[in-house]
C-alpha cells in the first residue's frame, strides 16, 4: 500500500487541486455572469445529460434517450440501491472516482509506452478547458477509466 501512495501521490494532489480550482470557478461565476439555478437540474454538476442519465437510472429509457449508453446508469441505479442517496451526488461520486482511477491508469501507461516519469500528460489533461466535464454526472470520465484500462492492459 505504501508503494501505490508514493507512486500516486502526485496524481492526488493534482486531482484535488483540480477540484479546488473547479470549485472556485464555481463559487465565483456568479459574480462574473448570470446563472440560472435549477436551470434543468438542481446542481451545476449535473445538467442537461446529466438529468437524462438520473432520469433513465430511475426510470428507465423513453423516447429519445437511446443515444445514453446504459453502463453509467445502470451503476447510479445499482448503486443507488446499495447507499440510498441523492442520485445526482452518486453520479458525481462514480464520475470523480472513476475520473481519478482514469488518471492514474493513464499515467502508469504513460510511464509504460515512453519510460517517462513526467506527471506533464496528467497536468495537461486537467487543464483542458472541457476537462471539467469529467467531473460532472456524464459518462466521460467512466469512459476514460475504461478506455485508459483497456489500452493498459492491452499492452501488458
């Protein structure tokens, strides 16, 4: 255990610094323009897919919504039976753990394909103007988990 914190300890604190500058932008932005609360949903971290993907969790589909894939809704929902919460703060949950495992996935492959200890990659994935949507109820970030897997171990 102490091996994998020493290795990922880096990736942390960029992650919860990226959370923190995340959360600023948040606290500020309505100084700066306008917001519309509740506008399609109840959190800034969850509108427009987002309330599709709470809505086909506890639903199920209806016209128009097959374009949603159903592994990140079938999770809220399976989830959502195991700690009975907010569906939206579940969402935000498997997208920022999701997210963070991503990240470190990706930097073990970085490592692995250019024998490269640089933490540069990581840095310049957080700070990508849309990266934000990872930490949203989307499926990106489940999608980057999965796809960062995949390519890993593929190459192992």
């Amino acid at each position: 255990m102490k091996k994998y914190w020493q290795e990922y300890k880096v990736i942390l604190f960029l992650f919860v610094g990226w959370k923190f500058i995340l959360g600023y932008i948040e606290r500020i932005s309505p100084f700066i323009w306008q917001l519309k609360e509740g506008y399609l949903g109840n959190s800034h971290w969850a509108n427009f897919d987002g309330q599709h993907y709470i809505s086909i969790a506890l639903n199920g589909y209806y016209n128009f919504q097959q374009a949603f894939f159903p592994l990140y809704p079938l999770t809220i929902r399976y989830l959502a039976k195991l700690m009975p919460s907010d569906p939206e703060l579940i969402g935000l949950i498997i997208s920022n753990v999701a997210f963070f495992f991503g990240l470190c996935i990706f930097y073990e492959l970085y490592r692995k394909i250019y024998h490269n200890e640089s933490v540069w990659p990581v840095i310049f994935l957080l700070v990508f103007p849309t990266s934000f949507f990872f930490s949203t109820v989307y499926s990106g970030s489940l999608y980057f988990l999965l796809a960062n897997g995949t390519i890993y171990y593929l190459t192992k």
